[in-house]
C-alpha cells in the first residue's frame, strides 16, 4: 500500500473519525476526574533549630495536611511517609521568627505523581532564648513519722543543688527544686535513698539527677527539772564532822519522753568530796551531779556549797579500880609466961 493510499483511508469519514477521537479523550479525562479525591490526615512535625537556642513555646506534635490525588494513591500513604518541617537553625539571637512549613516526602510518598501536598498552615513562628546552664539548690520532701518515741534530727543531700539546662528567663524564676518525697513511718535508724528531682517545667532539662538522700533518726529527747536532790558528802575525815549550808539541790536532764515519768530525786546525788579537808572552818567546796545511765545531764543547782568543818571532842572515861586490901600480915606467937620464982 503506497503513501497516498493509506493516507486516502485516514482521511477518509474524517469527520466521524475526529468526532470519535474527542469523545474517547473525554471519556478518558472523565475517568480520571472521578477517581482523583481530596484526603486529610495528620502527620508529624519537626523544629530545626540552633542548639544554642531554645524556645519556650509548645511544638505542635503533628500539622493537618490535605493530599490530592489518585484516589488508591493518596490512601496508600501512611503518616510516617510524611513529615511537615520549619527550619529555625539559622537562629543567632533572642527574638521571635517566622519561618514557612514544608513537606518531606519518605516511603510510598515518594514515588506517587501527580501529589499535591497543602498544609493547613502555611508558616510558624516561634520566640527563642539562648540556652543557659545553671546550678539550682534542691529542697528534701519528707513525709510520714518514725516510730513511737523517735523524730527526724537531720537530713543530707548529695549533692545538695543539680545542674539545669533551660531558657534563662525560666530558669531565673526558679529559685530550687524538690526531690522526690521519702516516708518515715515505722524507721527508728539513720537510713539513705536515692531520690529523683522533681521538675515539672518542660523547658528545663536537669543535666544530673543521680541524687542521694540520708536521714537521721534520733530519740525523742525531752529536759526535766528535778527537785529536791540530797546533796551528799563524801570522803570527811575521821576526826571531822561536816555540815552542808543547804541539804538538797536540783538537777535538769536531757532524757528519752519514753523514760520522762519514771524519773526521780532518789536516783540521783549532787557529791561534795570532803577528802582535801584536814583542819576544822568553813569551806566552799563543788558539787558534783551523779545522774543514772541512759540521761544527759543539762545542769545543776546549785554549783558549790559551804561546809563546815568541826573537830570531834573525843573523852576517855577513866574508870579508877579500888585497891585490892593488902593481905594480913602473920601473928608472932606469945612468948612464954616467965614462972614465978620459987
């Protein structure tokens, strides 16, 4: 077949040719339009920024997005084939900045045209501060009661402030931070714990949270007077007699409450030692408080007392022993009678 021919079977009903042709054309377009959808969906939303800055707005979590499309295109996308982004790492000072959101496109995203892609937001601004480290004192949270006749006496932080990292106008309205709380109930012996730190401000980030916290349990320890001590002397030398201006003095002790009733001025004596003394006087001499074991002795009244000194008057009876009679002595016998001369 020659060019001419073939050219005579084109051209040939032309009209009814090109009226066909246009409608195919529009069947097709017609085809296409009704599968060509609009669908929204969420996706995720990056902030680029400066390290050295920090924004003390909240970040939204997710931008609204409309895709148009194919219809078994657009719904083959998932969310994390999408993520919105505003770069602000050009940042170089305090401020407020405005910066436009856009699309990056990863997984099936990527491979699907015609996709259009429009944000419900065009742009985002956000204020920036220089980020700043600081040093802040941290406060222990105790809560609870030891057991019966013990309290808390003290407690240790290690260390005793954390570093923070934040916007510095947040960080200079924070003048210390709380540790996690700590219960007493039923402890009667020092004991350490690791505490966190309790922050709640979410433009602050604690740089150590590697806290220790030691508590120290001690008795409850109550200060009694007693009256009426005997004032005791002791030690007076034997050819003495010793007399105390006063009999009696008190005494104030530091005791456990548990012991605070059962004490009483029959355990205890303020002693005057009396062995230096060797010559009748008077004599200002100290006092010293003997309290029983377990008490801390706070003080005593009074520190001194005079004595005085006196030598013992000392008589020996003499008892006198009759004299025994002294024996009789013998009779000589008579001589004999001379006889008469004769």
């Amino acid at each position: 077949m020659t060019a001419r021919n073939l050219f005579k079977i084109i051209t040939r009903n032309w009209a009814a040719k090109l009226f066909c042709f246009a409608i195919a054309v529009v069947v097709v377009l017609f085809n296409r339009m009704s599968k060509i959808e609009d669908r929204s969906m969420n996706v995720p939303f990056k902030l680029y920024t400066n390290t050295e800055y920090i924004t003390t707005q909240d970040i939204p979590r997710t931008i609204k997005v409309t895709l148009r499309g194919n219809k078994d295109d657009i719904y083959s996308i998932i969310t994390s084939d999408l993520t919105a982004y505003a770069d602000f790492s050009n940042v170089s000072e305090n401020g407020n900045y405005v910066r436009p959101i856009k699309i990056e496109r990863s997984g099936s995203a990527l491979y699907i045209t015609p996709l259009e892609i429009h944000t419900t937001i065009s742009q985002i601004s956000f204020v920036f501060e220089r980020k700043t480290i600081k040093r802040i004192p941290l406060e222990p949270v105790v809560t609870g009661t030891p057991a019966e006749g013990f309290e808390l006496s003290g407690t240790l932080l290690s260390p005793n402030a954390v570093t923070v990292e934040g916007p510095e106008s947040v960080l200079d309205s924070i003048s210390s931070f709380k540790t996690t709380s700590v219960d007493l109930d039923g402890h009667s012996d020092n004991f350490s714990v690791k505490v966190g730190v309790e922050n709640s401000n979410k433009f602050v980030h604690v740089l150590n949270s590697d806290v220790s916290l030691s508590l120290s349990i001690a008795k409850i320890m109550v200060v009694r007077t007693v009256q009426n001590v005997t004032i005791l002397l002791a030690r007076c030398a034997d050819h003495l007699t010793a007399v105390p201006n006063v009999q009696a003095g008190s005494i104030k002790l530091e005791v456990n409450s548990k012991r605070a009733d059962t004490i009483s001025a029959s355990s205890m004596k303020l002693v005057a030692e009396l062995d230096n003394i060797q010559e009748p006087g008077t004599y200002v001499l100290p006092l010293k408080p003997a309290v029983p074991k377990g008490m801390n002795m706070v003080g005593f009244s009074p520190e001194t007392v005079e004595v005085t000194f006196t030598a013992k008057n000392i008589t020996q009876e003499s008892q006198e022993t009759p004299a025994e009679p002294a024996p009789a002595a013998p009779a000589e016998p008579a001589a004999p009678a001379e006889k008469p001369a004769q």
